[in-house]
C-alpha cells in the first residue's frame, strides 16, 4: 500500500487496530466485550461496518469505522495516532467513511463526540458536520463491556 493510502482493514489487521486505539486514548474500548476480535468479526461479517484505515511508514497511523442502521450511517472510533495529528489524517479519514456510507446508499450520516472532545468536535465541524443541541443520548448496556 502506498504511504498514508486508505484501505480497508480486516481481522488480519485486529491487534494493530487494537493498538492503534489505545495510544489514540479511546476511553470507551472495550476490548473483552464490544471490541474484541470476536465481537469485530461478527460486525464485519454483518456487512454493515466497515473499517478504514492508513499507514505511514508501516504502521497504522488512523482508523475510523463506518457502520449503519439501513437508513443514517454513523462515524465511529476515528482515531489518529497522536504522532500523526493535525496532518489531515482525520479529515480523511471522515471523507472517506463518508464515500463507504453514500456507496451502500446512506444518506444521512451522524458521528457521537464526548463533550469534552474539543478537538473531535471541532474537526466534524471541520468536515461539515452540524452541532445538534437538542439530542439526548441514552443507552442501555447488558454489561461493562459491551
């Protein structure tokens, strides 16, 4: 794969994507439930998630998942090494989640930021994303780990 080239990442690519993410600081992997090697090949099999991904200089410098519900696609998991920020890494990274969902005929397309998540929200707004102040989001979890 050419340097910083988007690809689409499989299970071969799990323990690097894995480890991609923790030096991102997601806070909210769950890798024994959620986002587990398990867990991600049952979401890939579904054939509604995909994962992109790019390298630069042989390891994995971002990611981002794009899944849907059939009728609003959802950005999640964007993660850029904190090596590789501030570079346009994420920006593409949304473009081309984007290009999946539009592809698989999706047309609205949502993406949940942590509220503390200055710098997320601000690259959304980046890419064309709106704020919505009138959302709520409540889950309901059968454990921690999902």
């Amino acid at each position: 794969m050419a340097e910083g080239m988007i690809r689409e990442l499989d299970l071969d690519d799990y323990n690097e994507l894995l480890k991609l993410w923790k030096r991102a600081g997601l806070h909210s992997l769950k890798p024994h439930g959620r986002d587990s090697v398990d867990a991600l090949s049952r979401q890939l099999a579904s054939g509604v998630q995909t994962i992109l991904g790019v390298e630069i200089n042989g390891r994995l410098a971002g990611a981002v998942v794009a899944t849907h519900d059939s009728r609003k696609g959802w950005i999640n998991r964007l993660a850029v090494d904190p090596s590789y920020r501030r570079r346009g890494y994420g920006a593409r990274l949304v473009r081309a989640a984007e290009e999946v969902l539009r592809d698989q005929g999706i047309r609205i397309i949502a993406a949940l930021v942590d509220c503390g998540n200055r710098k997320s929200l601000a690259l959304f707004e980046r890419c064309g994303y709106a704020v919505s102040s009138d959302i709520y989001y409540v889950s309901k979890r059968d454990s921690d780990e999902v």
